[in-house]
C-alpha cells in the first residue's frame, strides 16, 4: 500500500482473491472502516495461520519475484498467512483518524455495497467470454479503472482493482490545450503584423511601378523615369524598366525623324505620282488613239472585222492593229510582258514599226518579222528595259491568210461554227529578246470560205479567273464562238466580252482582255 500511498492520482484500490471476494481495500482522504478479525467469507484461515491482534489493519506487501506490490514475505516474529503470503500484523497507531491512507479488512463487504466490482467486471463486454482475468483498462470521464491479475510462481492469486483520478491530467490537458491555442493566436497576430508590413513593402513599389506604366501608355511619354526602391529583386525591376523606356525612347526619337523624311518623301512622290499619272495618261490616250477605228475596219474589202481590248491598269500591254496600203492588208495582235509605261510604250513601238515596213512595202512575211524584231530588240536595250512580246502577223488578200510569228493558238471557224485550233509555236519567236530571229521564222497559209474566218486573242481571256480562281479557259471560248458564229462580227466580239465578264464576276482582272474578229464576206 506505500506505492499506492506515493501515487496522489491513485484515489483507490480494492485487492480480491481469486474467487472474486474482496480482500483489502485503499480509499484516500478517508477513515478506514475497523474490523477485528478478517472476515471469513473473505478470506479463508489456512491452517497454522494466526489472527492477528484486535484493532489491527492488514497491509500487503510486495512477495518475491514479481509479486504485486503490497504482498511480501516478513521475517520471523510474523505469522503464516496463506500459502506463499505473509500478513503484517500492525497496532493502530495514534492519530488513525487522520487523511491517511488506511488498509483494513471489510467485515462485511461494504467497501462495494453495489454488485462487487468483480460482478462489474464480468459484466462488461469488453472482458465478456474471457476465460479467465486479464489486464484491462476503463476510462471515465474523471479517473481511469485499472483490473491487473495477481501471479505469483506462476499462479494467480486474485485481483488487484485501481481507480485513478484524471482530473489532474485534464487539468494539465487544458491547460496545454489553452497554452497552445494562444500560442497560435498569438503566432497568428504577429504573422499578420509581420505579413502586412512585408505587403505593404512590396506592393507600394510595384503600385507605383503601375501607376508610372500607365501614366506612359496614356501620354506616350517616354521619359518618365521610376525612382528605385532599393537593391533587391524589385530595384532590379524597377532598373530594367527604365532601361525599356530609355530604349523605347531613344527608337521613339529615330521614328519621328523616320517619319519627318518620309513624310518629305511623300510630298516628293506626291509630285512624281501626279507627273507620271500626267505621262501614263499621256500614253494611255496615244495607245487609244493608235488602235483601228471602226471606219477603218469597214473600208477593208472582203472582211468583216471586230476589236476590242481593254487594259488591265491605266496603260497595257496587250497590241492590236488591222492596216491596209495599196490592197495589201496586215493585221497583228500581241501581248507584251507586264503592264504600265513601259509595256505601253513598247507596244507603241511595234505599232510604229509594223506601218512603217508596211508603208515601205516589205512584202515578204518572215523578213517583215525579222526586221521588225531588231527594231524593237534595240529600242528595249536603249530605254534599259526587259520587256518584250509574243506577235502573230497575218498578210490577207482575196480570202488568202499568211500566217506568221509566235502567239496564242488561232481559231480557225468554218461557215457550219466548228472551231480549228492553229499552234503558232513553230511559227517565230518571242520579239525582242534576241537581235536575230530569222532562222526561227516561218509562215502558213490558211485559205477562208464565205462565212470562215478567224479570231484572234490574248492570255487575259483565256486565263481569266472566277471568284473559285478557276480559269476561263480555250475549250469555253470555242463554245461561245461556235455558239455565236452566224453573228456578225460584232456580235461575236461582244458574245465574248460579255461571257468572260459573267465568269469573272466580282473577280479583280489581273490581265488585259484582247479579242479581234474577222469574217469571210461572201
């Protein structure tokens, strides 16, 4: 019982044999109950064991090996309990009455009125079904029940049953339990202290940084500077925005001059443009007025004849010409690379050279080309330019057609509509890519019946496109022609025109559009 004694938590213990009959009991803060002799339903008499002196408690002691504290041997002068268990016999001492711990024998049982604890202990149902005493543990809401069975050599000797007070370890529980909860707050409270002053040292230089960004992108001025904030990772923002604005300041700097010389360049070209519009305009009506004029077209004996060409852009490169001197006419049609001035005054070139060899009665069909290629060969290296054209002539006299030069196919269209395609590819060369192109010249001859003739074209008919960029085609323009042969001339001309401008449609016309007619009279 001194263990229990040096153990303040320990509020009680009761010691049973192991039939489960009570047999000393430990309450602290209280007066033990007196007995004079142990009770015998409590514990049996062995023989040879002597009751002890009237007055006296019983105290277990720790035994030998292992035995439970509170049961020991004692020496000589102490009688034999038990088998294997010495009983101290002690007098009462003076001042028993006090707060104590006491041990004593409980004559009748009163230590536990209510069913003994051991009926409790069977009764639980963690312990339910068990053969035999265990170790267990039952924790209430204030103390803690401890059952430990009692071995001694092996053997069980009874059950020594403890109830522990908790209120002390709540207490202390609690009391951690509220140590740590103000710990936190007060970790809390100063992690906000803290994070707040790091906010406000971080963000005050970024809002200021934001507030300069935005006073720049509203102004465009770009020598605003951000003062820097220190040596840390925002300084070296701060650095490097400035650094971006002083760059963009300096290529702000290099704009404006950029755009003063070209706003004087403007000016400049403003004065070329309205020059050249001035010479295209110039050439454009020099173009105009060189082509046949339909007065002309009918004073040609034997033929009914239409043309028609409309440029691409203001001036263009497309050429056709129908010209008669002394019974001999000539007719042409050709398409010079690119368009504008150059086109235009190259193709004026050819129209001026053609009248010329003409009017000087060159006759024969592949020295009349020849000649008309170096011509045009060196006036293109003059004026310093890489234009130059395909050209088809062709000599016509009493229903006769000499053909000549390299252009596009020639359809040849019977009375009845049907339609020849002519190659011309054997025919000559490209003119004035090269000084000398007679060898490469020759001619054929094509004889027209009433109601035959031909119909001559460029690549902007042919290669025109529609809105899918899908081209107009050779094998469509030979069904209009067909389609519309017992037209006239005219009326042919303008089935053409008006069939290629509904296949277009809205499509941009990136060539010239050339068609000349001729009809066989009867």
């Amino acid at each position: 019982m001194a263990s229990l004694k040096a153990k303040p938590r320990i509020i009680l213990a009761h010691v049973f044999l192991k039939d489960g009959k009570l047999f000393a009991s430990y309450f602290r803060g209280q007066k033990p109950k007196k007995t004079s002799d142990f009770d015998e339903e409590l514990r049996p008499d062995p023989e040879g064991f002597d009751e002890g002196p009237e007055g006296l408690d019983v105290e277990l002691r720790s035994g030998p090996e292992g035995f439970s504290e509170g049961l020991r041997s004692e020496p000589e002068g102490f009688d034999e309990g038990p088998e294997g268990l010495d009983v101290e016999l002690r007098s009462e001492p003076e001042g028993f009455d006090n707060e104590e711990q006491k041990s004593f024998d409980d004559e009748q049982n009163e230590a536990e009125e209510s069913p003994t604890l051991m009926d409790y202990y069977f009764s639980n149902p963690e312990v339910q079904g068990n053969d035999k005493i265990e170790d267990n543990y039952f924790f209430k809401e204030d103390y803690v029940e401890v059952f430990k069975e009692i071995i001694y050599k092996g053997k069980p000797l009874g059950t020594i049953y403890i109830r522990s007070d908790l209120k002390e370890l709540n207490e202390r529980l609690l009391l951690a339990g509220c140590i740590i909860v103000a710990v936190l707050i007060g970790a809390l409270l100063l992690g906000f202290v803290l994070a707040s002053k790091l906010q406000r040292l971080i963000t005050t230089p970024l809002y200021s940084l934001l507030s300069t960004m935005k006073i720049v992108s509203v102004e465009k001025n770009y020598s605003i500077r951000e003062p820097k904030p220190g040596n840390d990772e925002l300084g070296s923002l701060v650095e490097g925005f400035n650094d971006m604005l002083a760059q963009v300041e300096g290529r702000d700097k290099e704009l404006a001059l950029a755009n003063q010389e070209i706003t004087a360049l403007n000016e400049l070209l403003k004065e070329d443009n309205l020059r050249m519009s001035a010479e295209l305009e110039v050439t454009r009506q020099l173009q105009q007025m060189v082509l046949p004029k339909e007065d002309e077209l009918q004073q040609i004996e034997g033929l009914d004849i239409a043309g028609f060409m409309e440029p691409a852009e203001e001036v263009g490169g497309d050429y056709y010409d129908v010209l008669q001197h002394n019974g001999h006419v000539k007719i042409g049609i050709g398409d010079v690379t690119g368009h504008g001035l150059e086109s235009g005054v190259l193709m004026l070139m050819v129209q001026m050279a053609v009248r010329t060899l003409l009017i000087n009665d060159v006759s024969d069909s592949e020295t009349f080309l020849s000649v008309l290629n170096r011509a045009v060969f060196d006036n293109a290296r003059r004026i310093q330019t890489d234009k130059n054209l395909t050209l088809s002539l062709l000599d016509y006299e009493a229903g006769t057609l000499r053909l000549t030069g390299q252009h596009e196919d020639v359809l040849l269209v019977r009375k009845d509509g049907n339609v020849e395609l002519i190659d011309t590819f054997e025919l000559g060369f490209m003119v004035g890519v090269k000084p000398d192109i007679s060898a490469m010249v020759s001619q054929m001859e094509i004889q027209l019946q009433p109601g035959d003739g031909i119909v001559l074209y460029t690549d902007g008919i042919t290669e025109a496109q529609n809105m899918d960029e899908e081209q107009y085609g050779i094998e469509r323009l030979c069904e209009v022609v067909s389609h519309n042969w017992q037209q006239s001339a005219l009326g042919i001309q303008q089935a053409i025109v008006a069939d290629v401008r509904q296949y277009i449609s809205e499509q941009k016309v990136f060539d010239d559009i050339t068609v000349l007619v001729l009809k066989q009279l009867a």
